[in-house]
C-alpha cells in the first residue's frame, strides 16, 4: 500500500484540532436544492474524505476530478483546482485522498475545491477504479434539465448506442450532440489526453459509439447564454466503437496516471 502524507499526517491532525474542523462527504458538500444548485458550504474552508482520482487534467492550472463510490448514484463527485502544478505532484489516477483546508467554491455553475497554498492532502490508497454509472441522453440533456442533472456533476457516467450530431457547438466551439432515441445531450474532446496536438475533436459527425465514457462538467455563463452539460471523455478507451471499427491508442502505461 502507498501512503504519502503531505505534511505529516500528525501536523495535519493537529490543524484539524486547532481549527475545529470535522471530515464532510463529496455528498455533504455536493448535495444542493434549486433555484441556483450552490453547495451549502460555498466559501468555506472545509475537509473532504473518500474521493477516487478519475480524471487528472493539467491546464492552465491543475484539476483533479474525484468521486466517491460509496456514496451511491447522485452526488458522489467534486473538481479539486490546484493554484499551482507542484500541488498535484504525487497524486495518480486510482488513488483515494483526502483533502484538508480547501475552499469550497462555485464556477460557472461548478462546486470545485479550491487547493491553496495552505492546504494539505492525504494519499490513503491506491489502485482503485470507479465504474462509471450508466446514465441516458436524457439524463444529462441539452437543452439541460437542472433538477434531472445536477446531481451527476463531476462523476464518471456512461451512455449506449449514441451516435454524434451537430458539431461546432457551445462557448468555444468544441461541443458536440450526442443522440439516440432517448434524446440528445452535448459531449467534448477537449480533456482527451490521446486527443492528437492541434485537433478539437477525436469523434466525426455521424460516427456511432456503443458505450461513450466521461465526467460531466457544467459550463454556465448566463450572461452570455451559455447553460448546458457536456460529458468529457478522458482518454481512447472511453470511446467503446462497434467491432469492426479501431480506435488508436498511445501513451502507452503513461496514460494510467493522468486519465
């Protein structure tokens, strides 16, 4: 078993005791009520036990997307920001960490985890896969159903026999539909690792998946009349084609840190 502590779990327990703090659930800060879906901890400072890594995404800053299985099937995932890269460093996908002293925080329609420099994290466990939770196009719809939705943000989801629709869509022009007799809802490649340098897309109009895999993001900015969910794929094998199709896989072992 790999187990880091960042600091010492004893100074951590020790700030735990200095500030009062009690260990809450993704779900205690997850779970929300209409009409703005805003966690009930927004802007506090909190700590945050049993979330899975399932997704790694280093951009602009680092993101790191658990969930946690126990909690059953609605609101058992979070986004944790880092405010810098070296924050992340040592955190794979498949570990189970607890996070200490972050702040709770609402982003375009998003509960994230703020990480600061004052915060701290645990690695308890590692080498644990989350199943995604089958899900159908109208449960994560465009145009979106906030209180059919909502409660599947930021966890691993998959759906059936979807074929890809209109393209071009969304804020930045990368979102796609993703149809089938039960409705359409909106998809993107852009957290892809195997995503080829330079590209948008991975899929084509008309292409057909069997199973289609991703965490669900929110991008909400009504000022300029964006409001919809889109499913993220992390990487080839979240695209499951018909048997007679392939699908290019690279990064060899790499991949299994960073999906």
């Amino acid at each position: 078993m790999r187990r880091m502590l960042v600091p010492c779990f004893a100074l951590i327990m020790g700030a735990l005791m200095a500030h009062g703090a009690s260990a809450l659930t993704i779900y205690d800060i997850q779970y929300s009520t209409p009409p703005d879906y805003n966690s009930p901890y927004d802007g506090q400072t909190v700590t945050v036990t049993g979330g899975i890594v399932t997704k790694i995404f280093v951009g602009g800053s680092t993101k790191i997307t658990i969930q946690d299985p126990t909690l059953g099937d609605a609101w058992a995932g979070i986004q944790v920001v880092f405010s810098d890269h070296g924050q992340a460093a040592g955190i794979v996908f498949g570990d189970q960490v607890d996070f200490y002293d972050v702040v709770v925080d609402e982003y375009r329609g998003n509960t994230q985890l703020l990480f600061s420099a004052t915060s701290m994290h645990q690695i308890n466990t590692s080498g644990h896969v989350v199943e995604p939770l089958l899900v159908t196009t109208a449960d994560i719809a465009y145009p979106p159903n906030h209180d059919v939705t909502e409660k599947y943000e930021y966890m691993l989801l998959k759906l059936e026999d979807v074929t890809v629709g209109a393209m071009d869509l969304g804020k930045n022009e990368d979102n796609y539909e993703l149809t089938n007799a039960d409705g359409t809802c909106w998809g993107s490649d852009y957290a892809n690792i195997d995503l080829p340098p330079g590209e948008i897309y991975y899929v084509a109009a008309g292409q057909y998946f069997e199973c289609y895999v991703g965490y669900l993001e929110q991008y909400l900015r009504p000022d300029q009349g964006w409001d919809y969910y889109q499913i993220l794929p992390r990487d080839a094998q979240d695209y499951e084609c018909p048997p007679t199709a392939t699908t290019t896989v690279s990064w060899g072992g790499i991949k299994a840190l960073y999906r």
